[in-house]
C-alpha cells in the first residue's frame, strides 16, 4: 500500500512540475521555466516529507 501511495505521489509531483514548466514556457515573463518546475518540485517533495513524520 504504501509503495502504491509513493508511487502516486510521485507521479502527481511529476505532473505538477511538467504543467508549472509548460504555462512558464508559454509565457517566459513569468520565470526560468526549470527553475519554476524544479521549486514546485522541491516545495511538494518537502511537504511530503513533514507530513510522513
């Protein structure tokens, strides 16, 4: 179960990053896109991490 649960998790962070990397690409006013995607990555990563503890 709880691989299961690692395995959505990562998959929802994934897709998260790729949508955040792709609205940034269309409009580049708003940021670097990896750098967009890789902090939604490292904010959800984070938060993960304090709530499993």
């Amino acid at each position: 179960m709880m691989v299961l649960l690692g395995l959505l998790a990562t998959m929802v962070i994934i897709l998260a990053s790729g949508i955040t990397m792709y609205v940034t690409y269309q409009h580049p006013a708003l940021a670097e896109p990896l750098t967009v995607a890789v902090g939604v990555a490292a904010v959800l990563l984070t938060g993960i991490a304090l709530t499993r503890r």
